[in-house]
C-alpha cells in the first residue's frame, strides 16, 4: 500500500468516526410526521410472513387509505427491523437507516474517484473524491432524510442508483452480463426516483466514454454516438421502466397527492431549485414541513430569479462538459438537476421539502468539490510553498466540515420527539397550519389542554378544510369536557371529508369513551368499511361491546383484530373474558338526561343483538332514573314480545301508551302482543 492509499484509508477511518460521532444523539429520536401511518399504526409490518404481499398490495404500505402505495423495499426493511427490534423500538429502525447511509458514502467515494480519473492525477483523483464524500456525508441538510424513519426511501433508492452506476461505469467490460441492471431493479421498489438512472447514465457515456460537450450534441456527427448511448440505457430503461408501471398500475390515482396546477407548480419549482441550491452550501433554516406555497406569478421576481438561475445553470453545463478536467462539474450539475425532475414535475401537496435534497445533493458535492479542487490545482505550487495558504485552505476544510457537523447534531436534538420537532416547525414556518395543529396535539397529549386549544384556533384560519384539524379539536374539546363542541368539530370533519376513515374512527373512539356505545358501534363500522386495518375502530368496537355485555359481537370483533395484529393483548384478553352484564353508568360521571340517552343506546343495542334481557335490564334502568319514559317501556315490550312473552309486551306497551298516547312504535308493540295472545 502507497503512502497515499494509507492516507486516504487514514482519513476514511476518520470520516466514518466523526459520522458516527456527529450523529451519536439521533439514534433514539423518535417516530414523526408519516411514520405514524406508515411505521406505527401499520400492522403489517409486524410480520415478515408478509413480506410477499407488500410486493402486490398497495394497503400494506401505510394504515392510512389515502396513502395505499407500493414500496415494498421500504416495507419489508421496515418489518425487518419490527422483527429484529422485536417491537416498535425506534433505535433499530434509526441505525438500520445509517449503517444504509455509512455504505452508501463508501461507494461514493469510488463513484467520485472514478468520474474524476481523467480530471486529476491518480492522488489527487483519491483526495477530491474523499473530500466530495464527507461534504456529502456531513452535509446538515441530510440530517433531515437521516432522522425522518420513512424517508428511508430516499435512502433506499439512492444507495441502489449509486451502486448500479458505480458498477455500470467501474465494471464498462461486464456490462453485457447486466449486472449494473440488479441494483437499478431492488432500488425502483423503493422510490420512483431510480427512474432518473437512466438519465445520469445517458449523459454519462456521452460526456465521459464519448468524449463529447453539450454542444457537440447538436452536430450531425454526434447522430451516431447519441444512437448508440440510448441502445446503452435501453435495457436499464426497460427494467426500472416496467417495474415503474407495474408500481403504478397498483396504486389508486387519489394517492399521488396531485393536487396543485402543474403549469403553478412547476414555475414554483424554479425557486424551490434556487433554495436547494443555497442550503448544499448554507444549510440554514431547515424544517420538517415548511409554509412555502405556490407562486403562481410569473413576473414575481423569485420566479424572475428562478429562471435566471436555471438559465445559469444549464450554461454552466455546456461550458463546464467542453474541457476534460470540468466534465465532473458538469456531470455534477446533471446529476443535480436530473435528480430534482421527478419532485419538479410532479405537482406534489407540499412544494419544498428538505428530505427531497438528499438525491440531488450527491451532484452539488461533486461539482462543488471538483470546483474548488481545480482551484487549488492552479495554484498547487504557490500553496506547496506557503505554510500560510497551506494552514488557511486546511482551516477552510476543517471549517465547512465542522460547521456541518455541528449542525447535524443540532437537528438531530430538534428531531428528537414530536414536542421539539413541531416546536421547530412553528418557529421556522410560522404560517404552516399542519405544523400548529401537530405542536397542538404534542401538548393535549401532555394534558396542556389550554396551549393546544391556541394552537389548534392558531391552525383554523390557515387550514378552513382541513378534517384532521376539526378531529383532534373534537377529541380536545372532548378531554375538556366541552361535548356540544365536540360533537360539532366532529360532524364539521364528517362534512369535509366523507370517505375517509379518520373522523369516524376517533368520532366513535370519543362516543365509546362518553358512553354512547350504540352510536359508537356506527362509526367504527363505518371506519372500517373504509380502512378495514383501522385499529382505533377496532378497539372501539371491542370496548363498546364489552360495555354492553354483546359477548358474541365482542369476540367477533376481537377475532377481526387478531387476524390483523396477531397475539394482541387487547383482543386476546376480550376473547377469553367471560361474559358480563349491562354495564352500569356511575351517575355521578354525566348529566340525568345523558345516562339516560345512554341506556337507551344500550337497549337498542341489546335489542339488534338479541340480548333481549339485557334489553330490558337496560330499560329499567332508564325507568329508575325516569319513571315516566315511555321509549324505555316500549322497547321493554318488543324485547318481551321477542321472546314471545305476549302478556308482559302487551303492560309493557300499555304502559308506554299511558305516558305517550301517540307513541307509535309502542302502539305498534302491542298490537303485536294483542294478536298473538288471541
């Protein structure tokens, strides 16, 4: 081993440790934002017998219906983890995501050291690529991908583009074994981005194996050599292409989250690029979900800039790709550019979003890098010879890699839990009504019923219709003891969003709690009729059955979970408790009238359940607190008549009728009754 190989694996060494060091504090940081959907609530990762089906059924992936989607890379890592962790323990999943990182940065280095061959000496080629490698590695912005579980797809997808070009542009002599075409193949089930593979590989062989600028693309004589580069990526295109369609065939469109104007959008995305551009060198105010929105003016004169800069950039190709020591700046900037169009085409709920930075940034470190190298290289002799501009260009390093890495251990405290995450994301994105609601709901769960009431008023003007907002101000307004408002923020969800599952869900979970089983029993079955995986639905139908002694229905429902959430305690403990009566309503927990509204649910409940004692029990309950309720002696008298007990039905109905002469139902009760005792 040379002098120089013993330096660089030196310095590796040292990089990896101050990787691991920089990011020591984050591997207990919790679950966020759509690992809850994804990770915490979906059942299906419990299991790695399940792992077949995350490769054919879009519901695996999240327990939410409006995300049902096919990444059965990402799923089946993520059961993995479950399985090995032996439970939810986000440490597991947090390490899985870095050791993924820590090999992927060990092939970028080669990946570097080989597009930068013929633009340096074999020395410095080793050095500028290292250097490339732990700007990207410690790059601040990508504490965002790192700290966030499910955006392991980014992860996930990267490391296998850059493992199949690295064998695609290391290994030119086997590529008629499509080995490269492997990695290419796992990674497109990761995340759609893989696609753009087939771009870098494209530029690639015309810029580097052809030798050829950007301009020398629209002469005659480059005809052949285009051809030729696009029979090269046919077969990659094939591949990922139709693993691309078959992902797509398989997911519902309502789960792309297309929901701005593209022509909006995509002018937008011209600021969006002059952004990330920016934080690659200045990762500054970052944020988990920021209140950027769409700028729909094209003389606004951030899109002015934005249009100027792409302009800038594309110039910058063609200059950089005409001179054999620029092309990696050149490729760079590709890279950069290529790995932005699937964000900037698609018009995506969110515009900007800082885990979208980790794919294109890999470009920036390389241009950026190779940039400042061919500055030094110019002035190699002048810097030998000078202990001063030595020290400052070694302080200059030391400084950007030291500043990002103190970054990084900056974000991973904000990405600690929910509370310090959505803290930040009020203060970085003031204007962010989805980031006020979710700082909201990290304080109800404290008890801190009056700061999440703020919050959650704070979020209504800026999301009017959005249903989880009115949900969780239902369940707030719930824990207050506020039922009138409750019950109207919950029925505002319903009205905003019929089909889906949320609002059903806890609606019914808050009625169970309040005692309203019968009501309760509704909209969990609604729920489920949506998202037959929703567990809150699930749980709320065990308990509610349980309340109301509705043994078989409670072991029906216990079996339902149990098939989805196999060995859950909950459901195994309802499956084998006996069976018990009416539950009795402590009288001192609700109002006179509330208890007996609640009876009355109990009793039209035992009644469509055949319990038909239980029914009446529940009716002389309601009779001890209101002797005068002609509803509880008429359904008094259905049950007796079910149970062909005709004289008790017909007093009961009679009585009924004393009270209310026009009660139609016990009216029709005991004509009933009156036939069959003739």
């Amino acid at each position: 081993m040379s002098k120089s190989d013993k330096n660089i694996t030196v310095l590796a060494v040292a990089l990896l440790l101050v990787l691991v060091g920089v990011y020591a504090n984050h591997f207990n940081n919790g679950f966020h934002f759509d690992d809850t959907h994804t990770v915490v609530d979906n059942v299906h990762i419990r299991s790695l017998k399940n792992i077949p089906q995350f490769f054919t059924d879009p519901r695996m992936f999240s327990a939410d219906p409006a995300h049902w989607s096919i990444r059965p890379l990402v799923t089946t890592s993520l059961a993995i983890d479950c399985w090995f962790a032996g439970g939810l323990y986000p440490s597991y999943f947090q390490t899985s995501t870095f050791i993924e990182f820590v090999l992927m940065g060990a092939m970028l280095f080669f990946m570097f050291r080989n597009l930068l061959k013929n633009a340096f000496k074999a020395q410095w080629s080793s050095y500028v690529a290292l250097g490339a490698t732990a700007w990207y590695m410690l790059n601040t912005a990508n504490a965002e991908t790192i700290n966030y579980i499910i955006s392991r797809s980014d992860v996930l997808s990267t490391f296998f583009i850059v493992a199949s070009f690295l064998i695609y542009i290391a290994y030119p002599r086997k590529r008629n074994t499509f080995l490269y075409l492997i990695p290419a193949a796992i990674g497109a089930f990761a995340k759609e981005t893989v696609l753009v593979l087939v771009i870098l590989v494209f530029f690639y062989t015309l810029i580097f194996e052809d030798e050829l600028s950007l301009a020398d693309l629209f002469k005659p004589t480059s005809l052949h050599k285009i051809g030729r580069a696009i029979v090269k990526i046919l077969p990659l295109l094939i591949v990922v292409g139709a693993i691309q369609y078959y992902i797509i065939s398989k997911v519902s469109s309502s789960s792309l989250f297309i929901t701005h104007s593209f022509s909006d959008y995509v002018i937008t995305q011209s600021w969006i690029w002059v952004h990330y551009f920016i934080t690659f060198f200045l990762p500054l105010n970052l944020s988990a979900d920021t209140d950027w929105t769409i700028i729909p003016n094209v003389f606004d004169e951030r899109i002015i800039i934005g249009i100027l800069f792409i302009i800038a950039l594309i110039v910058t190709i063609f200059k950089t790709s005409a001179k054999k020591e620029t092309k990696p700046i050149a490729f760079g900037l590709i890279w950069f550019a290529a790995a932005l169009l699937p964000t900037t085409l698609m018009p995506l709920a969110e515009v900007t979003n800082d885990h979208r930075m980790f794919f294109p940034f890999i470009g920036l470190a390389l241009s950026a890098t190779t940039y400042i190298a061919l500055l030094i290289k110019k002035s190699e002799t002048k810097i030998a010879s000078s202990p001063v501009l030595r020290n400052l260009v070694l302080i200059a390093i030391i400084l950007v890699l030291g500043l990002n890495a103190y970054g990084i251990t900056k974000r991973n405290q904000v990405w600690r839990n929910e509370e310090t995450l959505w803290l930040d994301v009020t203060q970085k994105s003031p204007l962010n009504g989805r980031g006020l609601m979710n700082y909201g709901l990290t304080q109800m769960t404290k008890g801190n019923y009056d700061v999440a009431d703020r919050y959650f008023e704070s979020a209504v003007p800026l999301l009017p219709t959005y249903h989880l907002l009115y949900i969780n101000i239902g369940i707030l307004k719930g824990a207050m003891g506020n039922h009138q408002e409750a019950e109207t923020n919950f029925q505002r969800a319903i009205s905003l969003s019929p089909n889906t599952y949320e609002e059903y869900a806890f609606y019914g979970r808050y009625l169970q709690q309040i005692k309203n089983n019968t009501k309760a029993i509704t909209m969990a079955q609604k729920a489920l009729q949506i998202n037959p995986y929703a567990t809150v639905a699930l749980y709320t139908l065990m308990d509610a059955y349980n309340d109301l002694g509705m043994t078989d229905k409670l072991h029906e429902a216990a079996r339902q979970t149990l098939a989805i959430i196999p060995d859950d305690a909950t459901a195994l403990s309802f499956l084998n408790a006996k069976p018990q009566s009416a539950t009795a309503i402590p009288t001192n927990q609700h109002t006179r009238e509330l208890e007996i509204h609640q009876y009355l649910d109990q009793s039209v409940s035992y009644y469509n359940g055949h319990y038909y004692n239980q029914c009446i029990a529940a009716c002389l309950e309601i009779l001890k607190l209101d002797p005068q309720n002609a509803d509880a002696y008429s359904n008094m008298s259905a049950a007796y008549n079910q149970m062909k007990q005709w004289q008790l039905g017909a007093n009961a109905a009679q009585k009924a009728l004393k009270i209310n002469p026009h009660h139609k139902f016990a009216l029709g009760n005991l004509n009933w009754a009156k036939s069959n005792l003739k």
